[in-house]
C-alpha cells in the first residue's frame, strides 16, 4: 500500500465528514502506473476536530514550503503543524497557525522538526560541516554575532558552536559534562542548549562576542521527490510537464528548463530517440533514484513510455561546472572557491563509492552549479545505458565507446570501470577547475593520449596550481588502481586544505 492509499485509508476510517471523498483525493491514471495529479479546487478545511495530541505530534515548519499538488499544504517557516501521519518522506499535517490555519495536506517531513526538540531551534544545524558553517556565516545578512550550533565532524556526538565575529568565523567546542550538562567554558555549565543560548545572548562571557540571531539559511533542502505521490511513482505524465527555455543541448539530447504540475520549476532532459534501450535504461534509473545525497542531482520522475524520453531532475541555476568555469562566473572564482567546489564533489562522489556505485562518466561537463557555488553531481550511471557518440569519445574496440581523456587507461583497455576508475577522472576534473575548464591534454590528440599514457606520461602541473594539489592529481592518476585513494579520503583532504590557519584558535576552549 503506498502512502497515498494509508492517506485514503486513515481519512476513510478516522470519521465520516472528512474533507475528501475518495474520488477527489484518489489519483486518476490513465496508463498504469502514471500519477496524474487532478486538477480540482483547493480542498475546504475539515470540521472534524482534532483529538487531544500529545506534544509530541506537534512540528513546526522549519523552512517556507509552496504547495505543488492540491493535496499539499503552503507554510511558512515559524508555523505550528501537527502530524496526522507520518509514514514516508511526505506527512499528512494539519496547521494550527499561519497562512494555512486549520487546513490540513501534506509537506515534506525534512522540512518540519518537533516542536520543543533541539532541531526546531534555528540556530540548530545539525548536518553542517564546519567548512559550510563558515560560508554560510559568511554570507550575506549576517552580522556579527550571527551562530550556530552543529554537530563536530571529528567527533561524533559532539557538538560546535560557530560564531561569525567581525569577518571571521570562530568555532568553539560544546562540552558535556558526565552529569549531561553542557558548557563551552567550564566556568559556567547548563541543563539544555537552548539555556546555554540564551546565556551568551545576553553576554559573551568567555566567548569572542555575544550570540546574536542565528545565521540565515542558505536554502530549503531537496524534497525527496516532487511530491508525496512521485515517491513511489515516479512515471509521470507528459502532460504534467510544460517545457518553458531550452537551457542546452547535450550529446544525448536537449535540456530544458520546466515546470512541473504548473507550480514547481525542474530540469527536464529530452532524450533523442534511440540514444538508449528503454529497458536498460529504467533498470538504471530504478537504481539511480535510490540515490540520494546533497551533492547529487536528484533524478526526480520519468516520462518513458513514449519517445523522446523525459528524465526530469532538479534544476540548477548556473548550469554545467565546465561552462561556468569558462564563463565570467568562472573569473569570479578564487583558490578556496575552486577547492571547495572540488570537495563538494568528492563528497557526492564518496556517497556513490559508500553505495557501490560506479558514475563512469565523471568530468565538469556532467557537474551542475547552484547558488553560491554549490556542486552537485550530474548524470551518475547514465554512460551505462547510453551510446556514446561525440569528439571526445575514442572508440577503443568495436562498440566500447570513452571520452578518452577522462577515463582510467584500465577502463579504455580492458573495459575495467571501477570507482577507482572514476578516481582517475576525478584528477582530469581537478585539473579542469584548477584551469577555468581547459581541455586536458590541450595539445594531444585521443590516441596519442593513450599512447603516452602506457610510457607513464601525466598532464604536467597547470599553472597556479599549488603543489599539494597537483599531488592530489599525481595520485588519482596512478597506473596501478589500488595505489589511487578513496573519494573518503579526497573529501577530507579537500575539506581540509585551508585548515592550519592556527590563529584563529588561540582562546581556552576553541576548536583546534
Ligand atoms: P547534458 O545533456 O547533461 O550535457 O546537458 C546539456 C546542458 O544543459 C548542460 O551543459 C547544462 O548547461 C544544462 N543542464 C543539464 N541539466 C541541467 C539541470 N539539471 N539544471 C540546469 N541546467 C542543466
């Protein structure tokens, strides 16, 4: 039973005047499995009251949340919800304040925290890595005194305070006593957290300044899906899609700038006919939406039961990594910026190696750009299904088709695609951001590149480019696959480049 039908289920026997009768909330479909969203007026708040909740049923939205379906609700960050079934990655809610008061629909379960627990504090970013913590304090609208709290990345369990003072970002250790109390200088210890907030909002005792307001968010998270009922089907209808700009083309096809259900913007990838077996591909695509981590592009519904092909993804606003390092955006790029891009990715990358996935197909080209440099990475698994056919494709032997610069000698000569492989890649892409979106091998042709590959020729160090990061490419560029590290060990090196500024960590207390 999908979530839909529990919906239907619980709304069917919780009492008899709910707000839906089964023909409005059922979804109509006119090819099996299609979810084909009805178009029908915003349904009327029920009458039914609620009965007494426990406290514990009661969320707050933690983000702003735009209805895409007629059977979801609108909040606002602040508003109070309560939860009237909370299977899946989308909730069954009621909102008891705010602009959707007393009308209930479904939001995303990310994007609401328990009233009264530590992740409905704004102040509480719990997934955030000390590097993102400091860009995001960095950004604009926050002041001095602007914080956070998240979790360490050294040690599990542990918790950090990061406080924007004057320019620069301070971290401090939360500290647990064995009693449970917790306190950054051990002068002063507190029962909860938000006691300990509330202290250094009204004084600095010990620490660089006062806490202020908490640090903006940067952006909503991904919702899993486009909406409650694509999570589990996730063939939609063509007609459900309105193709708006054409913002490329690429090999296998053009890509479009959409909107979904005439509410919510995405990607959509027409694929030209016979690029692919549609079989092979649905079986990838199966495995592919299974996928999901930050610094992936979500694969979010298909349209494959008529040609061309719709592979509908997120959108992202600046497009592919390699047009935007060649761009103007690219001059607006620093050193950190580039290294940070490049940790983004090995950290997408480290999730498919946790997965066993293999993306065979990693270059800037197949990278896409957010708002404030954010990397996500693209067409994970695609290079599986699809011909390949373009300039940068070498055809080794009949019907084994690479972009040649980028693939691991190992992958060309015995078709061996590994993770390691795309290790190798990751080198060819580091030396892409590092020079604006060069070709690799500026001056060489694909079979010359094999050629000199095999007498252990590497692309030598691109200009600017320090030392310890073309070390990093010397050793995704190993001839031997095992000698070449793990995208784990890429990602921290990465996230870890700039940080022996010492410093800035000479107060008691603060994080080394
Ligand atoms: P591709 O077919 O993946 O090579 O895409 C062709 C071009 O379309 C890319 O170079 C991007 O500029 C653009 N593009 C592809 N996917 C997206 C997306 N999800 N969001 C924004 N732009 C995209």
């Amino acid at each position: 039973m999908d979530v839909t039908q529990r919906f239907i289920l619980w709304v069917r026997t919780c009492c008899g005047s709910c707000r839906t009768s089964s023909s409005d909330s059922e979804l109509k479909s006119d090819k099996k499995d299609i979810v084909v969203i009805r178009k029908t007026n915003p349904v009327e708040a029920p009458n039914r009251p609620l009965p007494p909740l426990p406290l514990k049923d009661i969320y707050v939205a933690l983000y702003d949340y735009t209805a895409r379906t007629v059977d979801d609700l609108s909040v606002r960050a602040g508003d109070r919800l309560v939860a009237l079934n909370k299977s899946g990655e989308w909730w069954f809610v009621r909102a008891i304040s705010g602009i959707s008061a007393n009308k209930e629909g479904f939001v995303p379960a990310n994007y609401v925290a328990q009233e009264e627990s530590i992740y409905a504090e704004p102040w509480y970013f719990p997934d955030t890595k000390r590097a993102d913590a400091e860009k995001m304090l960095l950004s604009e609208g926050n002041e001095t005194g602007a914080f956070l709290i998240r979790q360490c990345e050294s040690q599990k369990g542990d918790l950090s305070l990061s406080v924007l003072d004057n320019g620069k970002v301070k971290h401090y250790k939360v500290r647990k006593l064995d009693n449970g109390r917790c306190y950054v200088s051990i002068a002063i210890n507190f029962t909860t957290l938000k006691e300990l907030v509330q202290y250094y909002s009204k004084n600095n005792y010990g620490l660089c300044v006062q806490l202020m307001e908490p640090c903006k968010k940067l952006q909503a998270p991904q919702t899993h899906g486009l909406s409650y009922n694509t999570v589990d089907h996730w063939e939609i209808s063509r007609s459900s899609i309105q193709l708006l700009r054409k913002l490329g083309a690429g090999q296998f096809g053009e890509v479009y700038e959409g909107l979904w259900n005439n509410t919510t913007p995405v990607a959509v990838k027409t694929l030209k006919c016979g690029t692919m077996d549609a079989n092979d591909f649905l079986r990838e695509a199966q495995i592919m939406k299974k996928l999901r981590h930050p610094k992936l592009i979500q694969l979010y519904a298909v349209c494959s039961l008529d040609e061309p092909i719709y592979i509908i993804t997120e959108l992202m606003k600046n497009g592919s990594l390699l047009e935007y390092l060649q761009k103007d955006k690219g001059k607006e790029l620093c050193f950190s910026d580039q290294v940070e891009m490049a940790a983004q990715i090995a950290a997408g990358m480290a999730y498919l190696e946790q997965q066993n996935y293999i993306h065979r197909d990693l270059a800037a080209r197949n990278v896409l750009v957010g708002e404030n440099n954010i990397c996500k990475v693209a067409d994970f698994g695609l290079a599986r299904v699809f011909k390949l056919d373009n300039e940068n494709v070498y055809e080794a032997k009949e019907g084994t088709k690479f972009p040649v610069k980028w693939t691991a000698p190992e992958a060309i000569n015995a078709n061996k695609f590994s993770i390691k492989s795309d290790i190798w890649s990751f080198g060819i892409l580091l030396y892409e951001i590092i020079t604006f979106g060069q070709m690799p091998y500026p001056t060489m042709t694909n079979y010359q590149v094999i050629q000199k590959l095999s007498t252990g020729y590497r692309m030598p160090c691109p200009a600017n480019c320090p030392d310890i990061l073309y070390n990093i490419m010397l050793d995704c560029w190993k001839e031997n696959e095992v000698d070449r590290p793990t995208f784990e060990t890429l990602q921290w090196k990465l996230e870890d480049y700039f940080e022996l500024d010492l410093n800035s960590y000479a107060d008691t207390n603060r994080i080394p």
